[in-house]
C-alpha cells in the first residue's frame, strides 16, 4: 500500500481502486460504465435512438413530397392553371371571342333579282337578291290605299302573290313592268263574289295553268304593275295618286327593269 500526503489533503490508493470515500472524474466514470456494458449503449439510450431513427424514416417522404408540391417562383407557369385571363369588354365571356357582325345587306351586291316584296304600310318596295344584298325603295300608292284590290274601277292596288310577266315598256309615267294580276286568288273571290261570269273564271284558270298573262278585260280589271313618276308626278312618292299601279321613281323603275327578271315572284302586302 502506497500512502502519498500533500499540501491539498490526503488521497490513499488501494491496488485495483481508490480508497473508500474518493469520486472519480466525469471522464473516468463514462469510460468505466462503457467497460462495464462491453462498449454497447444502456437500454434507455438504446430506445431513444430508435425513435429518432423511426421520426427520420417518417420525415424524409413528407419532406420529398412537399418540396415537389412547392412551385417554384423561378419554374415554368401552368398554362391550364396560371395563364393570365384575356381581359374582355363589357358583357363578354373570357375565352370566347366576339362573334363578328353579319355585313348591312344594302351594302352586298345584287345582280340579280330574286323577289320583290311590296309594303303598303310602309310605303316601300325591298328587293332580296340572289347575292344576298338588299335593295330598298320608296313608293307611292293608289287614290284608294286602303285595301285589296276587287273589281275594275275601284282604284285599289291589288294583294297577294304575283308574278313578272313582262318586260318593261314605254308609258307616259317613263316605264311600265306588268304583273299576272289576276291571280287565280283574285280569280276564285271574284267568282264567289259574282264579280266575274264561269267563262272569265275558266280562261283566268287556263292562263295561269300555261304560264300565260290572265285576261285583262274582265269585272276584276287589269294593266296592274310598276311605273314610274312621269313628268306630272315627279317627286310626288309621297302621295296617293295612281288609279291601282305602284308607283316608284324613275331612277327605281329603270333598276327593277334590268335587275328583275319576268318571272320574278312579287308579293304585295297590306
């Protein structure tokens, strides 16, 4: 036994220990339980490792998974989901474009007539032509505006469906362009009516069935169809002046004439 004495105190060493009543040093008590466990961890250190490894395990796909859902600030845009919107007038649903407006059909072409329509209220002829376009004139009505005509004399513009069936000729009102008045219409009211006797009826049937101009000389009358002004009314569309004719400029009823063909259909209006 080794006794060793100094200034500080006294410390007495035994062979294989220290005396009863020594401490040991921090480091020398870590180094002794290593040697005493064969160098392995304690149970309690041993499951406090585990856990952390098993938060690790949970931890790195979440953290995968966000960073792959993050958008970059710097990555391309989502055209379906981060487009920027067009911005639209008033009304407008973003992404349809505007529908474009259908053309002013007074400004289309008409080489061709297709079909007149006659308007008496409205005081106008409007020609629909082949093309598309449309053309439209004023007009100027009999002495008698209000209603069909029904008999000879009775200074009424005819209604209904008519047809062209002739080509212009000279008249003192410039021009005159002929229409099959009467109509097999006309024809069957002025039968029922007692206006015109069987025979007239059966020749205005027979006419029409061949493509011919209806009698003109019967109780319902005739010579109906377009004209123009004339010296004597010239200017005057805005009055009822003709004895059953539809009248219209002179600059009109040279257009109809080279625009509308015989057999152009013609409907007449109240």
């Amino acid at each position: 036994m080794i006794r060793t004495s100094g200034a500080s105190g006294r410390v007495a060493c035994r062979r294989g220990g220290l005396a009863h009543g020594a401490s040991l040093p921090n480091a020398s008590r870590r180094r002794r339980a290593r040697y005493a466990t064969g160098g392995r961890l304690g149970p309690a250190r041993r499951i406090r490792g585990r856990e952390t490894i098993f938060g690790l395990l949970i931890l790195t796909p979440l953290i995968a998974c966000a960073c792959l859902g993050t958008p970059d600030a710097a990555g391309p845009i989502d055209s379906a989901r981060d487009a920027p919107v067009e911005s639209t007038s008033a009304g407008e649903a973003p992404g349809i474009p505007a529908e474009t407006p259908a053309p002013d059909p007074t400004t289309l072409p008409c080489l061709r007539v297709a079909r007149l329509e006659v308007r008496k209220r409205d005081r106008v002829i409007e020609a629909f032509c082949e093309e598309g376009g449309r053309r439209v004139f004023g007009i100027a009505l009999s002495r008698a505006p209000v209603g069909g005509k029904a008999r000879r004399g009775d200074q009424r513009i005819p209604e209904g469906d008519y047809r062209i069936a002739g080509g212009p000729r000279a008249s003192r009102f410039h021009l005159f362009i002929p229409i099959d008045y009467p109509s097999l219409a006309d024809a069957d009211r002025g039968f029922a009516a007692g206006v015109i006797p069987r025979a007239d009826y059966r020749q205005i049937v027979a006419a029409h069935e061949a493509g011919r101009m209806p009698p003109q000389d019967t109780g319902l009358g005739g010579g109906i169809g377009f004209h123009g002004e004339g010296a004597r009314w010239r200017g005057d569309l805005d009055l009822d002046w003709t004895e059953g004719c539809i009248a219209v400029a002179d600059e009109t009823i040279h257009w109809l004439a080279s625009h509308a063909p015989i057999g152009t259909p013609v409907a007449i209006r109240p």
